[in-house]
C-alpha cells in the first residue's frame, strides 16, 4: 500500500510539475498580434511617395483580416471582386492563395516580401517568435482608380477593427519604394500640406483646372459633363471639389455612355448652354464618335446653331496604360471638318488653351497627355490675370538654326531632351515646333522654320501609318519644297496597339535616342 501511495504521489506532483510550467510558459507568451496589411499597387505616372504631396493612387489591394472586415462596407471602399487570401502561421511563415487564378500577378512576389518584412521586424524586437496567431485576409480587388480620401476611409475602417495597419507601395516592377506605418490621418495631412507649401507653381492637370475653374466663375452657363466628374472628382481628380461650389446642376455625372454624353453636350450648348464634357480616357471617345463626326462638327453648316462645347480627356502613351488607356485620337478626327483640336504640353498652354476652348464658338477636342498632367519639370508660375491661349497658334519651344523638330504634346518634351544632347554632343542647334493646335494647323509657323533651317523631322506619338505627321509632311514638300535641303523624315510609334509591357512600350514609342540618330543622319545629308 506504501509503494502505491508513493506511485501515486509522484504521478501527481509530475503532472503538478507540468501544469505550473505550462502555466508559466502560457503567461510568459505574447499575445497574438493584431495585423492588417494594405497592399498598394501605384502606376508609375503617379507620385510614389505621400510625402511629395501628390493625393492620388491607384489601389490595387486592399488585405484585411477576414473576422475584422466591417460590415456593412464604408462608403468609399470597394466592393468584393476576387479574394485574395494571407495567412501567417505561428512561425511567422507567409502563405498567399488566390480563388481567382491569374487575377494576383504579384503573389510569388508578395509571399517573399511579406516573409522579408516580417523577419526584419522579429529581428528589431517588435515581435517575439512564436507570437504569430493564425490570421487569413481577404483582399479586395478594384478595378477603378481610388482617391486620398477614400484611402483615408480605408485607413480609418483599419483603425475601428482595432488591428494595426501596415502599407507597402508598389510600382509597375513589383518593388517596393517604402513602408509606412500610418498612426493618424492627420499626420498624412499634415505631410502632404507641408509639401504642397513648399512646391511652386502649378502642374500642367493644376493649370487645366484652375482654368475650367476660372471659366465656371466667370459664366454661369459653363458646366461639367462625364462620368464620375461630380462627387467622386473625377477619374484624375481634375474637378475635385468643384461640387461643393458649384453644385450638382453644373457638375453633372453620367452613366457610362460617352454617346450619350457628347448627345447631351450637343443638346445643352444648342439651348446656349458651354458644355464641357469629360472622357475618363480619351480612347473612350470612339464611343461619341458618330454624334462628334456626325452632328457636332456638321451642326453650324447644316443651319443648326453652332455647338459651343469642349470635349476633353487624358490621352497617350508612356504610362503602362496598355492598349485601352493609351490612345492618341488625332488623326481619327483630323479628316472632320468642323472640329478644332488642341494638345498643350506646358501649364501656360493648358490653362490659356482650356479657357480659349471654353469661349471658341465651335466644338473643340481637348487632348491631354495624362504623362505630363503632375510632371514635376512642368511646373510653373502662372499669371494672376485672365489670359488665353490662342487657338491655331504654334510655338517655338527652342531655338535653332540647323534643324527643325516639329511635334505637339510629350514627344515636345523627347524633341528637347534630343536636342540638348545633340547640342552638347555634335554642335547641333535644333529648333523645336510645339504645335500645340491640331486643327487648325499654323501653317505659317511650319513653313517658317523649315525656310528657317531647311531641314525638318517629324515627330508624333501615334502610329506612323495614317498619323498626322503625313499631312505636316505634305505641307512641307508642298509649299516649302524648295527651301529643303533635304528629305522629310517621320518619327512616330509603330504600327501596332499600344503594349503593356514596359520594356515593349518603350520599344513603341520614339525614343530620345532614336530622334539624336534621326537628326544626325539628316544633319550630314
């Protein structure tokens, strides 16, 4: 009885031993850490950095933990298109699943970075091995460009689910350009007012809509047509903010019709109104098409009354938009008579050109290269007087005596960075042409530098074939044939959709390089 009293002692001090040290560990033992992670996805024609001022991106991901998605969803955040699923085991091990296969291209990507990221913080101290819980998120794909406010709401639903937010950025190439952790809205605010104090001048989509800003002021019959243009500000948020001023009668959103759209601009400016109609992206406009070719271009000649509209839209390459959000539109309509088209490639121009477009009797296509809408070397002062910017006016954006480069919107920008190397380089001195208007042309301008250097390229970013490079071309030889001292050389995109790849679109589109080669070959003709 002895013995089974001591086997029975010594079973049970074991089995106390045991619990008192399972009870020591459990208490020792961090708490499972609360974690929600924001995936942002940024193009590269957009500010990388909150700290710049920029206040747009677009949000490829957004990650929550799946128990802590609020419910119903806040306004301004997405709704769920395609899951995407992170779970983090207790050793810290990363795993990413997608329901949608091919929808996350970056998810190799995203379990090694997020695994680094969480290594290099255990290694700081911030978590203790084995304090990882198992948490799954989902992420909420979106398919349309989402604003600083309705990230401030994103962050702001964060917070209320108590979990601690991490944001990690992301350019086109998958690398990270930094991580912030967000403690307060304010202190994003606060970041990117400082920064807007410290930046002089206005970039070229600022200057474009302090002019639609200035024309909406100045006459009461100026209003604003398009999708998303009111309370959402628009797709670049160009008209952010104009709704609280001017009101829901004259920041008028529409269905996604660009038909209807141009009808209703046509419509308004009939009964005397200045209609400015908006494309989210200019490639969009083939969707007017038949009321633009058909009823705004031909109305003043039919006896309708004139169509006193703009119709505007960001247009172009450059900006790994791919084949739907790239396109230049101005040899579709340069065979219209009846239209006027103008493409700036400075802030003076857009703002003095919008404004001319706003008062121009006659429909007016408004291009905007969304590359250089916040190009930091496009900044400037403007003047605090009215101005305008004459419409089928060119400009000499350089002076030379050697050459001539004439172009019109970015490829202004590619002519000029040529022709500093070239001058640098060979002694070169190329005169660069910004067009700035499409139709009419300022054939007097053209002809006059080409008398001038008797040498002439010409540069467009549209395909070659049917670009409008054929008709400058054609002016030339026509009416300055004798002034040449050699041929007319074309400089444009080649003939295929608008890749996405970025190494293929630089292939695309011309290139510094290419025009330095153009011009040398030209120079020793």
């Amino acid at each position: 009885m002895r013995m089974i009293n001591f086997y029975l002692r010594t079973i049970c001090e074991f089995f106390m031993l045991v619990f008192v040290c399972c009870f020591i560990v459990n208490c020792s033992t961090e708490k499972p850490i609360e974690q929600t992670i924001i995936i942002v996805k940024v193009p590269p024609f957009y500010d990388k950095n909150l700290t710049q001022g920029e206040n747009y991106w677009h949000f490829h991901h957004f990650l929550f933990p799946q128990e802590e998605i609020p419910k119903p969803i806040p306004e301004g955040l997405p709704n769920d298109n395609g899951l995407l699923y992170v779970s983090v085991d207790e050793n810290g091990n990363i795993k990413i699943n997608s329901q949608n296969e091919g929808d996350i291209s970056e998810t190799k990507f995203l379990t090694e970075r997020l695994a680094e990221i969480f290594k290099e913080r255990e290694k700081n101290g911030v978590y203790e091995t084995g304090s990882w819980k198992i948490v799954k998120a989902v992420g909420i794909k979106t398919a349309h460009s989402i604003c600083y406010g309705d990230f401030v709401k994103v962050v702001d639903a964060v917070k209320q689910s108590g979990a601690e937010p991490i944001v990690l950025l992301f350019d086109d190439d998958a690398r990270p350009k930094f991580k912030e952790k967000l403690s307060t809205n304010t202190q994003i605010k606060e970041k990117m007012a400082t920064a807007k104090q410290e930046t002089k001048g206005l970039t070229l989509i600022e200057a474009i809509r302090q002019g639609i800003h200035e024309e909406m002021r100045r006459d009461e019959t100026v209003f604003v047509i398009g999708e998303d243009v009111g309370v959402y500000g628009g797709a670049f948020k160009l008209t952010e903010g104009f709704i609280d001023e001017f009101g829901a009668e004259r920041m008028i959103d529409t269905p996604i019709s660009e038909a209807a759209i141009v009808g209703a601009a046509c419509g308004a400016a009939l009964m005397g109104m200045k209609p400015v109609a908006e494309f989210q992206f200019i490639d969009f406009i083939s969707c007017g098409f038949d009321m633009l070719t058909n009823y705004a271009a031909k109305s003043r000649y039919r006896g309708c009354g004139s169509i006193q509209a703009v119709f505007r839209g960001p247009c172009g390459s450059g900006v790994r938009g791919g084949p739907f959000h790239s396109l230049n539109a101005e040899s579709f309509f340069l065979n219209t008579a009846g239209l006027k088209m103008v493409e700036p490639s400075t802030a003076y121009d857009a703002k003095g050109l919008i404004k001319a477009a706003i008062r121009d009797p006659d429909p007016v296509l408004f291009f905007e290269h969304k590359k250089l809408y916040r190009l930091p070397r496009l900044r400037e002062e403007l003047p605090i007087d009215d101005y305008i910017v004459e419409i089928g006016k060119a400009r000499v954006a350089r002076e030379g005596k050697d050459l001539s480069i004439i172009t019109f919107g970015a490829q202004v920008l590619t002519a000029l960075d040529a022709s500093d190397i070239l001058e640098k380089e060979d002694g070169l001195q190329v005169e660069v042409i910004d067009l700035r208007s499409l139709a009419p042309l300022d054939k007097a301008a053209i002809l006059a530098t080409v008398k001038k250097t008797n040498r002439a390229i010409v540069l467009h970013e549209s395909s070659l074939t049917g670009g409008i490079g054929g008709e400058l071309s054609a002016i030339i030889a026509e009416e300055a044939f004798e002034w040449l001292d050699a041929p007319v050389i074309r400089i444009a995109s080649i003939d295929a959709p608008v890749p996405f790849a970025p190494t293929m679109e630089d292939y695309f589109l011309p290139q510094v390089n290419e025009i330095v080669e153009a011009v040398r070959r030209l120079a020793a003709y």
